[in-house]
C-alpha cells in the first residue's frame, strides 16, 4: 500500500496490487471449475464456501487497480488538497464496507 502513496512508484503499486488480484481471482476460478469446493475466509475468520462471487470481486478490484494505474501514469502530477482527499476517503468507505462484508451481506440478501 505505501508504494501506492508515493508518487514515483504509485503505477508499480497499482499493477502489482492489479495483478495479485487478477491471480488470486484465476486461482478462484481453476478451483471452482475442477469442482473444488473450498472455504474462504478472505475478510476474516468466517468461512464461506467458495462462489463465483469471489472470482468477480477480486476481478473487479483488479481491474479497479489496473484502471487506477492507467491514469496515474497518464495523468499530469498533481498536489491534491486536504478537502479532496478527505471527500475521497468518505467516498470510499462504503465500498470498503461492502467488499469487506461480501458474505454476510450476500446470506442477508437470501442471494445464496
């Protein structure tokens, strides 16, 4: 996460964290295609088995970092002020929330 703070090595981190995320959701996939049926404690100590819901949260995070590298290597550089990034911090804890609490909410909803 700090190489992500650092402006000179800001791209590195987002790929790296882009492509850990696209490995971990291949492995997911390999797994659930050979019939594998594992449990995922991915957020904490509950367990939950295996789904494909995995596979698309952790594609949708990599690709959310691979995007985030994109225009960090695009963008012109920049001094963000405290107010921008405090808004930006706000925004964001929802979805951290939200994909931090993938299974609880997805028994909630009845989904599964």
């Amino acid at each position: 996460m700090l190489t992500v703070l650092v402006p000179a090595t800001r791209v590195l981190g987002l790929s790296l964290a882009g492509g850990t995320l696209a490995l971990f959701a291949a492995v997911l996939a390999r797994a659930l295609l050979s019939g594998r049926r594992s449990s995922c404690a991915c957020f904490g100590t509950r367990s939950s088995p295996l789904a494909w819901r995995h596979v698309v949260r952790n594609g949708l995070l990599g690709a959310m970092a691979a995007v985030a590298a994109g225009y960090a290597a695009t963008a012109p550089p920049f001094r963000p002020d405290l107010s921008g990034v405090v808004v930006a911090a706000l925004a964001a804890v929802p979805v951290v929330i939200g994909v931090v609490a993938l299974d609880d909410l997805w028994d909630l909803l009845g989904a599964g």
